[in-house]
C-alpha cells in the first residue's frame, strides 16, 4: 500500500518542498477512476444538451486543481534529485574508485594499448595455448598471465590484481551467436507478457520456447577441437558502484574485442616463427637459382611458399594495424576527453557505450558474414605458418649437432699448433678436405729470451684458437648441408606442391570474399571500413588479379 501523510524532500543547496501525499494520491485515483467514465460518456454522446466538452472541462479543472501543481512540483523535485545524485555519483566515482584509471588498465589489457604485455604472456604461455582446451590447466594459465603481468610495464598498473582469464567453451562467432539469440529471447519473452490476445499470445509463447530450446541446446555444446589462443578471454572484476559503468555487459565488448586481438596477433606471431624457419633454406634457394632441370621444380615450391608467406604476413600486420590505430586507438582518445568534460552518470553510461559499440562494429564484430571470413582467412594462415614451421622443425630433428666445446680439439691439431709456435713459422690446420688451406705467418723480432716465450705462449693459445673456429666453421657448413639436403628431400615430394597450391588457393578465395565484403559494406554501413580495403590492396595488386 501507499505511504500516507504528509512528507518532505530535500533538495540541494538545503532546499526543502513539502508536498501532501494523501491529497496527490487521492487525486491520482480520482482522476484514473474518472478518466473510464469520460471516455464513456464521450463516445455515447451523453446528456451534454449544452454542448460542452466534458473532457475538456475535466481537464480545466485539473489543470487548474492542487493535485496537477503538487504533481509539477512533486516531478520537478525529483528531477532535481535525480540530477544531484547523479553528479555526486559522478564525483565519487573519479575521487574515491579511481574512473579514468580503469579506461587505462582496460586498454592495457583488453586493447593491446602496451604491447609488452601480450609478448611476455605469449612467450610463456603459447606452448599451453596452442593445445585444446580440455588439455589445458586453468590454474597454470592464470599463473602464466600473474607473472606477465609481474615482468611487463603493467606491474604498476593500479588495477592489475582485477585482472585474470578463463576459457571460453565456445568460439568467437558461436559466443557472438549466443549473445544475439539471448537478446532476441529477452524480446519475445517481453513480447509474449506484453501481448492482450489469446492466440498472439500462444503463438508468441510458442516461438520463444523455440528458441529457448535453442539456445539452451547451443549453450550446452562447446566446439569441438577448441584451442586454448581461441577460447581465452580475459576478465576484468570492479566492485560497486564503479560495476554501474564497467557492468557484465560492457566486460563482455570488451573480451569480444580482445579475443579478435590476440588471435590476430598470434597468427602474425606464428607467420614470423615461419618466416624466421624459412632462413635456413638460403643455402636451398642458392641451389635453386642454377635453373638446371633438377632445380626447376624445387625454385618453384620454394618460390610459392615465400609469395605466400610474404601474402598472409602483410594481410595480418594491416589488420591488426588497422584495428589498433585506426579504430581503437583514435576512439580512446575521444572517449578520455569525453569523460573529462562529462557531468553526470547519464552522459558517461552514453560516451562509454558508443566507444565500445563503435569499435566492435568497425572491428567487423557487429558483421558476422565479415567476421565468418574473416576468422577462415586467419585460420588458413594459421594452418600454413603452422605446416611451414613443422617442416623446419622436421629439418632441425634430422640433424641433431652436439654444441662444440674446446676438448673436441684433436691432440694433434694442438700439437700441430704449438710446433708451429715454437718453429716461427708458417702453419696449416686442414680439418677437413672440403675446407680450403690457409695459412699465416708471423715475424718475432724479441731479443729478450722471457720476451720470446711469452710470444711463444701467445701464439700457441691463437693457434689452438683459430684450430676450434675452424673446426666449428666445418661442422656448421656439415650441418647446413644436411638441413639442406633433408629439406630438398621433403620439399621436392608432390605432395608438398599440392598442399602449398590448396592453401595459395584458399587464401586467394577467401581474401576475394573479404573485400568485396568489405567495399559493399563501405559503401552501404561504415566508411571506416574503406581504409581497411585500401589497406589490403594499397596498388591495386588484388583488384586487377582478382578481376581476371
């Protein structure tokens, strides 16, 4: 029931409005018991022979009455109120909960703002990330994340300890997918409580246990075959009342931001582990280069595998480039200078909004066609940078080199060497017969016998020198050769030619549907996305390949 009897406001700057509860309530029900009647008698034409308005003179009435200006300024305080706590809040937040700097640990940690962060969590927890996600310890992983935290520039963030990650069961477009269908059954199930008529109302209740069933049965199935660097998404814990701002909701955007980020960054990371591979078969391109009809074959695979490579490389560094720098990092700047001149919670709840739904629309998140190609084309490279690296790893546990160390000298290369010395003449240490003589000579003009035996120690330690950098020199050229010769093998099958074909193939494909989604899109939805399409085709190189 109501609260009767008269009570009082009170208002900023120790303003007070005493307003008579039992007379605005009783004016309330009596204007909502009459308004039936009225209508009644308006429609039935009444027993007005005069003419007059009957509405019209009910609402001169209350127009006029104590109960519509007791409403007024019953609203009126309120409102005032309303605003005065909401500009309280406001200060509180700033002064005591630290505002502004949760925007800064949010973008040093969700939005890749401080890059050393996400090298030194990636270098100790990649080899974890890569297996599937019920092979992975969750407790080791947040270990893994404490101490790149500890050994990065964020140590001194102030809200490091909010920080921690989990494990997503599903992908990032079935995550997308579920929040979508969620949204769309809060819909009907306010629709179908909303709805007056029987049969709408079956027929609506019909279709959300639909789509609850849906949902319910997407939720319970997690992907199959998920990777740990798919399925992390970091969390961001805030206690009351700074959780009105940095709510479930806008934690969510944000860990739908940072998964798309980390995994671009790791298959750019995982390109480069290739590229670096990919130096051992200099000495392979060398051979390549004679252009004999044994070598044809093999310029050819070594040839597409760096065109590729070079491709998929350039495509992952402008899209993270474009995300980053062109999206995140001019819309964080506005939103700082925003939040400086902000007032009250209304504007801020607004600015923060629009950042974060601004940035997932232009990151192609609020596109999920775009997005579906988009996650096909990382993957594709992803499965190539993965392939090459296996490859050369293949290589390198072929040839297994035990480190040289100064006891592999042979006794006679030392005894060779200290005659030498001692005879002032001229030495030459073969280790092998592939490697070239050379030889040197050295002039002692010492006349002092203490003088000529240091001289002589002297050369003696240089000759032992020069005899364990030649040897090591051989064993590297030996080791090379090997690796050289293990990866002709491998990369002159078929079957290599072929794979490297499929995913040349599936790259040109899938990059094709890509950009004509992203100009349609330019043109239709977000000019943003034109700067990402000219990114991607700065010359014109896929344009006029793809046009033919």
């Amino acid at each position: 029931g109501r609260r009767r009897g008269r009570q009082t406001i009170v208002l900023p700057k120790a303003k007070t409005l005493a307003i008579d509860i039992d007379a605005l309530c009783a004016s309330y029900d009596g204007t909502a018991a009459a308004a039936p009647r009225t209508s009644a008698l308006n429609d039935d034409g009444g027993d007005a022979d005069d003419g007059d308005d009957i509405s019209s003179v009910g609402d001169d009435d209350h127009d006029d009455g104590p109960a519509h200006k007791a409403t007024e300024s019953l609203l009126t305080a309120i409102e005032a109120t309303y605003r005065y706590a909401s500009q309280t809040l406001l200060a509180l937040l700033e002064r005591r909960y630290g505002l502004r700097s949760h925007f800064h640990s949010l973008g040093k940690f969700f939005l890749l703002e401080h890059g050393d962060f996400f090298i030194q969590f990636m270098d100790m927890a990649e080899t974890e990330l890569r297996r599937e996600v019920s092979d992975i310890t969750l407790s080791r992983l947040r270990h893994l994340l404490s101490m790149a935290i500890q050994t990065s520039t964020v140590a001194q963030d102030a809200h490091r300890d909010a920080l921690s990650c989990s494990l997503a069961p599903h992908n990032l477009i079935q995550h997308l997918n579920l929040i979508q269908m969620a949204g769309e059954l809060s819909s009907a199930t306010g629709a179908t409580a909303a709805s007056s008529s029987s049969s709408s109302s079956s027929s609506l209740a019909g279709g959300a246990k639909q789509q609850q069933q849906q949902f319910s049965s997407m939720l319970a199935q997690p992907t199959q075959g998920l990777k740990g660097i798919e399925a992390l998404q970091l969390e961001y814990s805030v206690t009351w009342p700074a959780s009105i701002v940095f709510s479930r909701r806008a934690v969510t955007k944000y860990q739908l931001l940072s998964r798309l980020l980390y995994f671009s960054k790791h298959v750019e990371r995982r390109l480069l582990h290739a590229w670096q591979g990919q130096q051992y078969t200099r000495l392979l391109s060398a051979l390549a280069r004679r252009n004999t009809p044994q070598s044809r074959p093999l310029a050819m695979i070594l040839r597409l595998s760096y065109t590729l490579r070079h491709r998929m490389l350039h495509f992952l560094q402008n899209l993270v480039y474009y995300m980053t720098l062109e999206v995140i990092h001019p819309r964080v700047t506005q939103l700082l200078s925003d939040v400086a001149q902000v007032t009250d919670m209304d504007r801020l709840l607004e600015i923060h909004e629009k950042f974060i739904d601004g940035c997932l629309r232009e990151c192609l998140l609020a596109s999920p066609e775009l997005l579906k190609v988009l996650t096909k084309l990382m993957t594709t490279a992803l499965l190539f940078a993965d392939h090459m690296v296996s490859l050369m790893d293949t290589c390198h546990r072929v040839v297994s080199i035990t480190p040289i160390s100064a006891t592999l000298l042979s006794g006679a290369a030392a005894a060779a060497a200290a005659a030498a010395a001692h005879n002032n003449g001229v030495i030459t240490v073969s280790t092998s017969p592939l490697e070239k003589k050379r030889s040197f000579s050295q002039k002692h003009k010492d006349k002092d016998d203490g003088d000529s035996a240091a001289q002589s120690d002297a050369n003696k330690e240089d000759a032992i020198a020069l005899a364990r950098h030649r040897q090591m020199q051989q064993q590297r050229r030996q080791r090379h050769a090997m690796q050289t010769e293990t990866l002709q093998q491998e990369m002159s099958h078929e079957a290599c030619h072929r794979v490297l074909t499929k995913f040349a193939t599936t790259f040109d494909s899938q990059l094709k549907e890509l950009l004509d989604g992203l100009w349609n899109n330019a043109y239709r939805q977000h000019a943003q996305l034109a700067n990402l399409c000219v990114r991607l085709d700065y010359n014109g190189f896929y344009s006029s390949e793809f046009a033919t």
